[in-house]
C-alpha cells in the first residue's frame, strides 16, 4: 500500500497534539523524545498520586512578541484547577521560570535555589568576592546557589547535542522540585532520580572547582611577577 503524504501529515499531526498535550510534559515544542516524556510522566503521576499537586513541565520554542515569561504561565495556569506548579522553559528567548498557582504551594519547594545560576556554594562565595560592592550583595550572592537548570543550560554543547542538554537540565530541574515537594509531604517517591542529579552537579562542581583553581593560580603567578618585575626596576 502507498503511503501517501495526506496520511504521513495525518499521523505527525496526531503525534505533536499527543505530545503537546500531556498530562505532566504539558506543552513539547522542542525536544520529541519518546523517553524524556515518559520519564516526566511517570514521575510527574506518582508526585500528583502522592501529593495532589500536579508539577507541570512547558517546553517552547518561542514566546509571543513583547509577552514575559511569567505573563505567559498566568494566561496557561488559567487552564488547571487542581494545585499545579509549571516549570517553563521558552528556547529562543533563553528563559527558564517557575509559576505556582497558589502561594502557599511556594513553601513545598525552594524557586529560588532551584533557578540559582551557580551550582555549588565555592562558586557563590567566588562570585560574592569578585562581583559585588556592597554587603548586601555579598550576602544575596553568597547563599544563592545549588541551581539544578541554569548551570547546565549555560553548559557548552556540540550542535547535535543541545537537545540532550536541554532535556538534562529540564528534566534536572523537574525532578528536583519534584523531590523537593515529596520531602516537605513526607512522602517516598519511587521514581525519584535524586543520584541522578547529585551527579550531573557534581561534574559541574569538578569543572568549575577546576577553572577557579587554575585562575588563582595565573593570578598569584602574576602577582609574584610583577612584583618580582619591581622590584628589579628599584
């Protein structure tokens, strides 16, 4: 039998809506992968079984012209009854976020540890030291670390595996917040990928401890020689 294209178009129609409109993999404009959605899926059903609270993942390409992030989120949450917490990435904008639909739910997880753009806190006492100029901002700086999305989004990636990087880090962030809500119920989940993540940061962590003892030491070794250089020069 031939297959025509009316029937191939048919059956990715079909496939995209079923992928778009997952239950926990909400909205996939950007990766398609059969087992990144499976893996959301299950976690996200055992967390809502568990819980009651439905942790929703949002993947675009694009947001709409001159339309924020969390506007975005607010007009989606708009769909959902139940407690529910979107985890939103928008690709082109380079924009990851975090909207829960009531407040209270904000206390069952940390938003602000989860979207940290450090991974460890060698990384944040570093940048305290060498970017801030006031207390406040050392002390902001200082404690805002232990990012499970950023620090692996802004990881450099070959061109043929950004979707891979994309889909670690999302899937990093989803479960740690999963993890994070099923330890403030008091509850076990089976699928809880919490090694998972302690390994990816801490192959940040050997990376970044890396490069920031190699900068101490081209930094000394500067020093050393220019003050070697005037001394000769007195």
């Amino acid at each position: 039998m031939k297959f025509s294209r009316g029937l191939a178009a048919l059956i990715l129609t079909l496939f995209l809506q079923t992928t778009l409109v997952a239950e926990y993999l909400y909205k996939d404009e950007v990766i398609f992968n059969p087992q990144f959605s499976q893996d959301v899926e299950t976690l996200g059903k055992e967390l809502y079984e568990k819980t009651g609270i439905s942790l929703r993942l949002v993947m675009i390409k694009e947001l709409a012209d001159k339309q924020s992030i969390v506007d975005y989120e607010k007009e989606l949450m708009k769909e959902f009854s139940e407690p529910t917490i979107l985890l939103t990435f928008s690709e082109f904008n380079s924009k990851v976020d975090i909207l829960a639909s009531s407040a209270s739910l904000y206390k069952f997880f940390d938003k602000r540890q989860v979207l940290s753009p450090v991974a460890s806190p060698v990384q944040a006492l570093m940048m305290a030291i060498f970017y801030t100029d006031s207390f406040k901002g050392f002390k902001e700086t200082v404690t805002n670390y232990g990012g499970t999305i950023i620090p692996l989004l802004a990881g450099k990636a070959k061109p043929g595996e950004v979707l891979g990087k994309y889909s670690a880090s999302m899937f990093n962030g989803y479960a740690d917040i999963a993890e994070q809500i099923a330890d403030s119920k008091n509850v076990k989940l089976e699928n809880a990928v919490g090694s998972v993540n302690q390994i990816a940061i801490f192959v940040i962590k050997v990376i970044f401890y890396g490069i920031v003892l190699i900068g101490i030491y081209m930094y000394i070794k500067r020093k050393l020689f220019i003050r070697r250089k005037n001394l000769e020069l007195e």
